[in-house]
C-alpha cells in the first residue's frame, strides 16, 4: 500500500495518536505530511490530557529540575512536545522529526504556549541520525519506534545519547481507539472489531517492508533491558470522551473512518464498505456527522528505563 491507512499515532496502529509524525523517513507509506499535520495535532490534542498525565508521570520518575534536556523523538507537530516542556521547566525540549512542515507546527505551538525559548526543532533522519541528536535526559519516543526497522539496535543507540541516571520513556502499545458502540443500527455489528483486524494485516505488512526490518516481538521491557537500560515502571493511560462528543472530537472521528475507507480499500468486505461509506455521507441521519453515539476511547502504554 502506498499510504498509512488511518494516520500517524495510536496503537490501534491507525491512530498514531501521540499527534506525532515519524522521527524519520519511511519510503513505504509516502504520507504529505503538510496534509497531515492538522490531523496530527488534532488528534494529540484530543489525547493531551493523557499525555499531561503521562510527562506528570515521568517527572516522578527523573528530578523535575535536573532534566535540562528533552529529546521528543518523532515530535510531529509538536503537542507532546510543549507539554514535556511545559512538565520540565528547567529543560531545553527539542522536537525531533524527519519532516520540515510538522516541525514548523512545533515551533509555532510552542511560542503561542510562551515556550518559545526553551523549545528547539531539530529535523533529523531516524535512525541514521540518532548519534548526532546530542546527550539527554530524558528520551521521549511517541508511537516512533515501530517506523524504525531495527527497534533493539535504535534502543541501544538512544540508550548511548542518554546521560547517567536519564529516563527513556517509550509510547508504544495500548488498546485500539473506540469510537462506536457495538451495534451502530446499519450493517453488520462489531464493524471496528474487523477493521482492527485489518489494520492488523497492514500494520504486520508495513513492519516487514520498513528498511533494515527485523522481526521482534513487543517486549518493550525486554528490549529495554537489552538495551543496558533498567525498567523504571509501565502505565497506560486514558483518553476516555463519551457521546455526545465535542465538534473536534466528531471531525477527528470523521477523518479517521474517511482514511481508513480510502486506505484499506479491498482488505474491508462490500458490505462493510458500504457501511462505511453511509457513516461518511453527511447527508445520511445515521451518519457521523449526526450520530449521538459517537465518543472517543483509547488507551496509550508507556514503558520506561533508566541509564545506571
């Protein structure tokens, strides 16, 4: 396939939710990214009291005010970003991307957030370009790594670039993003159910043709440890918005079903399709654009190490 079915995000592979571009350039999914970035950051903002929790979780992991420097590894537009800068007030923040346009939406964020000074954009090609990001703190990698071929060799490359006693907090995993009861009232019931499992086929295909692919289980806790690194504590947190949901949420909801139809195409069966394709018809009552049952439910896993 020639694009990422939904968008960049999640896990729920569709939502790379973080609200996150890739760190790096992947030839496989040719994604425009200036056509993505307001998606992006809808969809991070949709998450980001999630995210707020999590870079509060991280600071009872590292001192608040030792961390002074920030690596956002596959920053995207740069949500994530303000809001680790905004968790470690003494740190320099730098948003790392493969991609020019998101890192344009991170830096203008960050000095409409007053952050201006001590947030940077770094554009850099992953994983190439990991040994010349710089020592840090703190390592922050938002659903990134699994657009990185060999995710152990990457982990022991940020594992060098952190400083003693640094956190590298890793946000892969979780639970696929609901936006649907089980039975919507036309077509067949349980349609995200399949369309997670179609999304899984693609995400397996994408994975095997990444660049340097190497087929490793998701033992994140694991590859940590290989890593040199020592596990510093896992948790999952909730991005939990129920119906009726607000207009953003409804847009990004819209967007979302709209990317998976256009990129799943015959992975999805005719009368799935058909479903899919009434839930986008503004036109249609039981559409999305009408339903008072739509909501948003995710959850995102972070895994954490520290260097000794």
């Amino acid at each position: 396939m020639s694009q990422h079915p939904a968008s960049h995000h999640g896990h729920d592979h569709q939502d790379h939710g973080h609200g996150h571009g890739h760190g790096h350039h992947h030839d496989s999914t040719h994604l425009d990214w200036n056509q993505l970035g307001p998606l992006l950051e809808r969809q991070a903002e949709i998450a980001s009291s999630a995210y707020a929790e999590a870079a509060a979780w991280l600071g009872t992991l590292a001192p608040v005010y030792g961390v002074r420097r920030v690596l956002d590894i596959g920053s995207g537009p740069g949500v994530v970003t303000s809001l680790l800068a905004e968790a470690f007030p003494a740190a320099e923040t730098v948003a790392v991307d493969g991609s020019p346009e998101l890192l344009v939406r991170a830096r203008d964020r960050a000095e409409s957030r007053g952050l201006g000074a001590r947030v940077s954009t770094l554009h850099a090609e992953l994983p190439e370009a990991i040994g010349t990001l710089g020592e840090a703190d703190l390592v922050w990698a938002g659903n990134s790594l699994h657009h990185i071929g060999d995710q152990r060799a990457a982990l022991a490359e940020f594992a060098g670039i952190l400083r003693p006693g640094g956190l590298i907090a890793i946000a892969e995993g979780g639970l696929p993003t609901r936006h649907l009861p089980w039975h919507i009232g036309i077509g067949r019931p349980g349609l995200e159910a399949r369309l997670d499992a179609a999304n899984a086929d693609w995400f397996g295909e994408m994975r095997a043709a990444t660049p340097g692919s190497v087929d490793e289980p998701d033992d994140w806790r694991a590859l940590l440890t290989a890593a040199g690194l020592t596990p510093a504590g896992t948790r999952t947190f909730l991005t939990d918005l129920p119906a009726p949901v607000s207009p953003a949420a409804r847009e990004l909801a819209v967007s979302h079903f709209q990317r998976l139809r256009e990129g799943f195409g015959d992975r999805i069966d005719p009368d799935d399709r058909k479903t899919l394709d009434r839930l986008l018809d503004p036109a249609d009552e039981r559409s999305l654009h009408h339903r008072t049952d739509l909501f948003h439910l995710t959850a995102r896993t972070v895994h954490t190490a520290r260097k000794g």
